[in-house]
C-alpha cells in the first residue's frame, strides 16, 4: 500500500510539473513542396523524354491562325513529334488547344514566352513545355512546382551554369549560329557534359546530324520546316515532305550517336 502511495504521488508530482510550465510554441505549418517529386515530375520528365528521343523540335510562327493549324497538322503527318508554336502567333492558344484535343499524346509546347502571364496562359492552353530565348526568373521559380518543363535560353557558360543551377533541366543555346554553330556546342559540351542543351536559331535539316553529334539533345527547326514560300502558297505538302526529312534526320542523328557511344 505504501508503494502505491509513493507511486501516485510521484505521478502527480509530475503532471503538475509539466502543468505549470509554459506550453511550447506551434509549430509551423509544414511547406507542401511534394508536387515537386511525385506526378508533376513525372510530367516534366516525360516530356523531357520526348524531346531527347526526338531530336528535333519543329518551331511555327505564322501569320494567322488557320494557317498555324494548317502547317502545325502537316508537320505532325510528317513525323513532328515534339512541336512549337511562337508566342507572335495569332490566336496562339486557341491553336494549342485545338491541336492538343487532337493530337494529346504529341509534346506541344509554346515559344518565346517572356513572363508569367503568358506562361499561365501556354499552361492553361495544354503546353507541356514552354522556351524563352533568355533565362526568365519568374517563370523559372514557378515551374520547378509544375508540370511543365521550361526551357530558358541561354548564350554564355556563365548563363548555362546560372541556369542550371536555378533548376533548368535542360537549356537553349540562342542564337548558336551566330555563336560558332555546332562547334560551339562541342566547345560547351565539354565544362557542362552533365547538362542537356537544345541548340536554335539558323539550323538546316542537313546539318541536324551535325549538331547531335557534336552534343545537342536536340536542334529547333523553323524555317527549315516552315518553308515561309511553301506557307505563303498553301503547300502544306512541302510542309510535311520537310517534316518527314526533317524527323528521319534527327531519328538517324540520335541512333548514330547512339552506337558511336557504345563503341
């Protein structure tokens, strides 16, 4: 009976010890970033994916809107599987979103996106990427949550490293011919092997396999692709014929670069 009365009162000695201290702050609400590493993720490296199994990402910019959908339908006939629509487009969301309900399995994505509204925009139209031709630091921070994959242009080594180093997963070296062409690529390639690069502006579909292999995940064909004559002229024929080439060029490129690897 004793040690039960020593065991009670060293109970409740303790709880009125605990009772009368001051009780501890709340803590804060934990910051939810999980979005950054479950399906949106997923997402962005799914497209990831699409773009470095492509080779080729085929960029439009037209007049109208009719005439985007018309060149858009015929570049994706000819093989186009990674596809975008510049930002100057008229109706440029409205044709994203046309071509998604069609084609929702194609990697469509919007171009020369310069702040945050239009990449709300881009998003809400269905782009599963969207390009800037300069690191845009808003958009940046908004998509490392997202599940859309930005892809920032960049020129010099300090401009890769900084964007890479701010989350980019992948860059666009703009404009590259004017910067040295494939053999710039080489030359970056080698401090920045570890980071995945898109080399645009003033690129042929002849010298697609050139450039892959100097380094480039993939090249941006415009012009190249979207012949301004052929568009001019409703030859969307031509269109597709410079797909088809264009996406054989960049499939042979990357299967090339492929088995030169394992040898």
């Amino acid at each position: 009976m004793a040690i039960t009365s020593l065991t009670l009162s060293s109970m409740c000695s303790c709880t009125w010890l605990q009772s009368s201290a001051p009780p501890p702050p709340p803590l804060p609400p934990p910051r939810l970033r999980i979005c950054c590493y479950s399906s949106t993720q997923h997402s962005v490296h799914k497209t990831l994916t699409h773009i470095h199994s492509s080779g080729v990402i085929a960029c439009l910019r037209a007049n109208s809107a009719e005439l985007a959908l018309k060149a858009a339908r015929a570049a994706l006939r000819g093989g186009i599987s990674v596809l975008e629509i510049v930002m100057s487009t008229p109706g440029v969301f409205e044709v994203l979103q046309q071509l998604v309900q069609e084609h929702p399995t194609t990697t469509l994505g919007v171009g020369t996106v310069l702040n945050v509204e239009d990449a709300k925009n881009a998003i809400n139209a269905g782009a599963k990427f969207l390009m800037s031709p300069a690191m845009v630091k808003d958009i940046m921070v908004d998509a490392q949550c997202g599940e859309v994959l930005y892809i920032p242009g960049v020129m010099t080594p300090t401009e890769i490293l900084s964007a890479y180093d701010s989350g980019a997963k992948i860059v666009k070296v703009y404009p590259v011919s004017a910067l040295g062409g494939s053999r710039y690529i080489s030359a970056l390639k080698r401090p920045f092997h570890h980071i995945s690069m898109v080399a645009s502006q003033g690129i042929t579909i002849d010298s697609v396999r050139e450039y892959i292999t100097q380094g480039a995940s993939a090249v941006v064909l415009s012009d190249a692709i979207f012949d301004k004559e052929a568009i001019s002229q409703n030859n969307f024929n031509e269109i597709c014929r410079l797909a088809h080439f264009a996406a054989l060029q960049g499939n042979e490129a990357l299967e090339w670069k492929k088995r030169s690897t394992l040898n």
